[in-house]
C-alpha cells in the first residue's frame, strides 16, 4: 500500500494546514480507520522533515483493513520559523472513504496557509 505526503504552497480553508513560512514539515504517522473494529489504527512513519513543495512516499501494510473500506489521515509538524522549535501535533483532513486493494497509491496534500 502506497501513499504519497505533498506539500504544494496553495491557499487551503481546510483544518490540515501549516503556515507558507515554516521551513520544514516533519511526517510523524499515519492513521486508518478500521470500521471492523470501530478505532483508528497508526502505522508509525519513519520521521521524515520535508521542505514545502516536498513530496515523499510511504510504503505501509495497513494489515487489518485489507480489501475493507478505510480513511487515512497524517499526523505532522511543521518548523516555528527559523528556529529549533516545532508546533504541536497537526492532523490533516481524512481522505474520502476507500476501499484498501493491494498495491493501490492514495495521495495526501498537505496546504499552506498565508497570514
């Protein structure tokens, strides 16, 4: 199972945004929902800092949704300016509900937000 993490440096309404100023995002983990079991599943990332506009690619096992409908969700960070320090824990929207087929790619955008 694929995904891919992007940053594109677009205006965003939404709640998974990050200001357009921060330096870096930090990819912390990803979560799943497992309707079977009605809870939200974590796949820890490898603790990847990208810059905006940066993409990387996960490659996970979501083991206990396979062939069953799922949502993804990213939890990250993004750099306090240019400093050593981080915000807090950031979740991005959940994607549409999909059904979890081996071998697929999902996309998660990440947006910038302007002051």
């Amino acid at each position: 199972y694929n995904y891919y993490v992007g940053q594109p440096v677009v205006i965003s309404n939404g709640s998974d945004t990050y200001p357009a100023s921060a330096p870096l995002i930090q990819i912390i983990r990803a979560e799943y929902y497992d309707y079977n079991s009605a809870k939200w599943r974590t796949e820890a990332l490898e603790n990847v800092a990208i810059m905006p506009k940066g993409k990387t690619l996960y490659t996970e096992n979501l083991e206990y949704v396979d062939d069953d409908n799922t949502k993804l969700r990213i939890v990250y960070k993004y750099q306090l300016g240019n400093t050593a320090s981080w915000s807090s824990e950031q979740t991005s929207r959940e994607t549409e509900d999909f059904k979890c087929i081996d071998g697929m790619q999902v996309t998660i955008t990440l947006d910038a937000t302007y002051p």
